[in-house]
C-alpha cells in the first residue's frame, strides 16, 4: 500500500479545464467507507487514484476523457492505463507511465483495519511480493500506455454495456448460489425454486448495472 509519496496538489490545476476529482468528492469518499470495496482492494488488487481530472472541454466520453496526475514527473496519464487488462492485480499500487514512480491512490478504511489485524502477512507479502508485482504493474501500464498512443486502446463506444450487464448479472447469480449454500443447513434446503428466483434478481441486477455503466462510463463531461 502506498505510504510516504508525495501528495497531488489538486489546486493547482485549472478549474476552468479540470473537473476534479479529490478526497473531498462523493465518489472518492463513496471508495474509502465502503466495505465491499475493502475486497476489490485487498483480493483483487484494485486501487483507485487520489485525484483525478476530467477535461470539460473534451467531445468524448467521461472514461476516456480522465486523467491521472503523477506527482514526480507531471505527466497526465489516461485512466484507460488502469482499466482493461490493469484494472486488478496493483496490490503494490499504482505507477506512472512516463517515470514508473507511484502514484498515490485512496485507501478504504475496512482495507486498512484489516492490514492492522493481519500486519505479519502484509510485511511478509512487502518483504517477498512487492517489487514482484510492482514490476508486473509497471509492466502491463507501459503496454497500455503504448496502446493509448497508438490510438488502439478501445474507447466508451467500443464498450458493449449489454455484455457488462451480462457478465455482472452471471458474477451476482454465482455469488447469491454460493452464500445461499453456505447458509442452508444442508444442501436439500437449497431448492430449484430458490435458483429461480436468485436467476430472476440476477437478470434485474445485470440490467441494472449495464444501464448505470453506460451512464456513467458512456455520459460526456458537463461544460460548467
């Protein structure tokens, strides 16, 4: 996890140009309580930048028109460089494409409890893990930000949010099935009818986030 980096001065970046986005907004304090994200972070590797930059200007769409700041260099790197084939796997943090020097990230609070109760394991995973994974993230952001130059990175209309929606949906049925089996007394108390109605919430959920993605990844910055 990231500890003595330098911080992003968010104030120095033109209102006028620059949403930005810092520990102040919803969506940034939205990643730091909530404890679901606590599993992205610490299973999955997911990690979310402290600050963030939309230009307000840009004719596409909000996901390909973000930007994260390096503190070390200044170098303004496209969030599509932690999304894709980097979105999970940055247990060691997050990395400049242009220095390879890190790039402070939020850290959610139930994250941090757990690295508190499982401090041995955490400094041994710093101990034998981190440059291992740090040089596989800096890797696979190299590649990435190779692709976004080249213009071969997809973009928002590339994105089928019906197939998103359908994988989510899949993600929740799987998830429900194995929590339901966990709690029944025994594996004859789960029934075909209770996998019927978990498919039916599954389909509703899987709509649900299909239509919230488009919104949020597909909308374009508002010129305000």
């Amino acid at each position: 996890m990231s500890t003595h980096l330098p911080k992003v001065d968010h104030t120095q970046f033109d209102r006028e140009k620059w949403k930005v986005w810092h520990k102040n907004h919803p969506l940034i304090i939205h990643w730091r309580l909530n404890p679901g994200l606590a599993f992205n972070e610490l299973i999955l590797g997911q990690r979310n930048p402290e600050v963030m930059l939309i230009d307000k200007h840009s004719d596409k769409a909000e996901c390909d028109s973000t930007f994260v700041p390096c503190p070390h260099c200044g170098e303004l790197n496209s969030s599509k460089l932690y999304a894709h084939d980097n979105a999970f796997k940055n247990w060691a943090g997050l990395y400049c494409g242009s220095c390879d020097k890190q790039i402070p990230t939020v850290l959610n609070l139930f994250s941090f409890l757990a690295l508190i109760i499982t401090f041995p394991l955490f400094i041994c995973f710093t101990m034998f893990y981190k440059e291992k994974v740090k040089t596989a993230s800096i890797k696979r952001t190299k590649k990435l930000r190779e692709q976004y130059t080249n213009n071969t990175l997809p973009t928002a209309e590339d994105t089928s949010f019906t197939k998103l929606g359908f994988q989510f949906g899949l993600y929740f049925f799987g998830a429900m099935c194995v929590s339901s089996l966990f709690l029944s007394d025994s594996m004859t108390d789960f029934e075909l009818r209770d996998m019927g109605v978990l498919a039916i919430c599954s389909c509703f959920a899987g709509l649900l986030f299909g239509v919230l993605m488009k919104f949020m990844v597909g909308r374009k910055p508002k010129r305000t």
